[in-house]
C-alpha cells in the first residue's frame, strides 16, 4: 500500500512542476432555484476566480438545476460565508482537490508504459498508436489529420477490415483536456475492436461492414498541460492577440451558430469561442477530414465527461433536429442498453434543453454537415468525483459505454442513408 501510495505521489508531482498543488481547494455544488439564485451566483463569479464545473460557465445556469464549482483554498471562506448569508443551499462534493487528485491514481496497475486501466500520459498514447497499428496491420491503419497549436502530430486510427467505400463512424475524445476519462475510452474502444474481432458476433460484423475513425486524443496540447502544469485545464493552448490569456473552447469553435449562446467573447473565459469559427488548427483538422470523408461517415460520437447524459443535436438553439423523434428513441435505447451492465443511470435528450444552450459544438456542426447520427456522451460520474474519476473506475465506465457505442453502430448498420 505505501508503494502505490509513494507512486501516487510521484505520479502527482509529475504531474503539477508548476505549483498548481490544488491544496485545499474545495469543490461546492450549489442548489439553484430561482433567478434572484442565479444572479447571486453571478455576482460570486464576478468578485471570485470561480472554476465552473458544471456548467461550464455562470452563463449557462438554469433555475432548478444544481451548479458545481471549484473554489481556491484562499477564497473559500469568503465563498462559504457568501453561501451562507444568502441561504444558498449548497454541499461540498471534494473537501480537498488535491487528495483526491493523489487518490486518482489508485489502479493496482503501475508499471511503466501503456495500460487500458490507467490513465496514459500523451508520449504513452502517442506511442501506443503506432503499436496498436503496427501489431494489427490487417484491422487498423494510422493516418495523420493535422498538427495542434504548439505542432504536436493529430494521429487517427481507422479501425475496421479493409474494403470498397463502407460506411463509417467517426468518434473523438479529450476536447476539453481535464476530461482524462475520455481519451481512456477511445484507447478502450480500440483494444476491444481487436480484442473481440473474430470471436464476438456483433463486434466482427461491425469491423467487417463499418470503419471506425478514432481521434484518441483532439486537443492534445491542453491535455499535455493537463498532465505537466495545470491538472484542470480545460482549453487548447493557442495564444491570441491583445490578451495574455491563453486557449480557446475547442466545443465552442464549430461554425454552429457560433458564438450566439453559451458561448463567451472573453479570451480569458473557459467558454472562450475563439477570434473566429474554426480559428483553432485542431478545430480545422477535424472539420478538414470529416468533409473530405462525408460521404462515407454515418455517424460522429464525441467522448467528454462528466454527468452521465447522452445528447445530440441541437445545443446552439431551442430548435429540434428533423429526426428529433428518431435521435430521441435512438438516444433512450442506448441509455437503457447502457444501463444493463451496472445500473449506471444517463439522462439523454437535445443540448439545449437537456443540459445547457452552448453554440460551437462539434456534434450540432456535424448534424448541419448532414450526419444525422451525431451524439454527445457526458460519461461518469454525477459530480462525487467529477474530472478527478479515479482508475479504478476506467474498466466499468469503459465496458458500460462500449455497449451504448455498439448499440448505436448496430442502429447505423440497419439504417444506412
């Protein structure tokens, strides 16, 4: 136990070099009922540095709904007192962001190198994608989409058996860079691709008839600063002029409805649109290869974390998607298939309406380009750990979404278009 407790430490302190220690910082989650609730919340964020959990900015809070943040050890007693005077109804999810980030490491795996059942550095996964590659020559093929900000390689894994014009299924993960449960997916989604391939009936047929694109890893940059200097980063790392603040909202950067809703100007904001649609090399990449392959792809399935909900199209308006009602029975199907294995409970539904507006996003630019599969996966948990998900609980997250991912492949299979 003391050895995994020291390589916990070590694996932290690689992690943070630059004194973001996270020591005392607690994580609140407020209950909103109205609102007079919703603008005392506002006035908190404008006299605090307040890290928006859920949502992801003071703009998207609703009336009864709950609202997670993150508070500096130094303002946390302002922030209590301020709670409190104003009779916020509030509870605190994380008493110490930084035990809980040490107690993130708590897999029993901890040996050097790649593993499906820890979470994986970007030089770990990056050499992973080329072994995963290399050893299955005949179900996975590597391909280059593009190059981040600071130039680091968007390496994408097309997993299927090769073949004349199959359709396709395009899925991504780690947008936004704290959110570590969901490049372990995409690593997860392609060991058992291979791992099932031959001996499972629906994952053969599914390799046989479809292609799979999987972008293990969109913003890589954040996630590299996620690992090295701030392990709650969220943005990618562009820098912009007229401000010193860095990054943009990758989801934020589609040409849909952009910048409209849910969305900030701000370059310092975490919901940060970006100067222009598509001003983000990553944002450009991805778009570049899914029109250059429209034809062919299906369905787009982005991976983020966390709050448990399926959603799909739209996020950037009220507006309902022509097959609202195909999308919505779609969606509960998944959730239910989801369910079967641990109980895990989703909520499923449009954006706006389900968990927040937000313009920008990749699944409603994808739905407007005309793939009318596009879906949105907030995996686990509902907040007690929030983007600090322990290891322990990669394995049944992963095996849980896989059905919801297969499940909607069998769908796509019988409802080509």
């Amino acid at each position: 136990m003391w050895a995994l407790l020291v390589l916990a430490a070590v694996a932290l302190a690689s992690a943070h070099p630059s004194g973001e220690h996270f020591e005392g910082e607690k994580v609140f989650r407020v209950t909103v009922e109205d609102e007079n609730h919703i603008s005392l919340l506002q006035e908190l964020a404008s006299t605090k540095e307040i890290d928006f959990w859920k949502p992801d900015s003071v703009t998207q809070i609703k009336p009864y709904s709950t609202v997670d943040f993150r508070v500096q050890a130094n303002d946390i007693s302002t922030v209590e007192d301020f709670l409190e005077q104003n009779e916020l109804q509030h509870e605190v999810l994380i008493s110490n962001l930084r035990s809980m980030l040490e107690a993130q490491f708590d897999s029993q795996v901890r040996a050097s190198g790649h593993s499906y059942l820890k979470y994986n550095n970007w030089e770990t996964i990056e050499a992973w994608t080329q072994q995963v590659a290399s050893e299955n020559p005949n179900l996975i093929s590597r391909s280059t989409i593009g190059t981040t900000f600071e130039g680091r390689t968007m390496y994408l894994l097309k997993v299927g058996k090769p073949g004349e014009n199959k359709p396709a299924i395009f899925m991504d993960c780690g947008f936004h860079a704290r959110e570590w449960i969901s490049p372990a997916f995409c690593q997860w989604f392609v060991r058992e691709a291979v791992r099932t391939y031959g001996s499972e009936t629906h994952m053969t047929e599914f390799l046989e008839k479809l292609d799979f694109y999987v972008l293990p890893v969109f913003n890589i940059d954040g996630y590299v600063y996620s690992w090295t200097k701030n392990r709650m980063w969220r943005k990618t790392r562009s820098t912009h002029e007229k401000t010193n603040c860095v990054g943009t909202d990758p989801n934020r950067n589609f040409n849909a409805g952009w910048c409209e809703i849910g969305a900030s100007k701000s370059p310092c904001a975490e919901t940060y649109c970006g100067p222009a649609a598509e001003s983000e090399k990553e944002t450009k990449a991805l778009v570049n290869f899914i029109l250059s392959n429209l034809s062919s792809i299906k369905a787009y399935l982005t991976i983020h974390s966390y709050s448990q909900m399926l959603l799909y199209p739209y996020s950037y308006d009220y507006k309902l998607t022509e097959n609202n009602a195909e999308l919505n029975a779609l969606a509960k199907a998944t959730v239910k298939e989801l369910a079967t294995l641990y109980g895990t409970k989703y909520t499923y539904g449009p954006g706006a309406t389900t968990i927040y507006p937000a313009a920008g996003g990749s699944d409603d630019w994808a739905y407007d380009q005309g793939i009318k599969y596009s879906f949105t996966f907030e995996l686990r948990d509902k907040g007690r750990y929030g983007f600090t998900l322990p290891e322990s609980q990669i394995r049944p997250t992963c095996e849980e979404t896989m059905l919801a991912i297969k499940h909607i492949a069998s769908y796509v299979l019988e409802h080509l278009y």
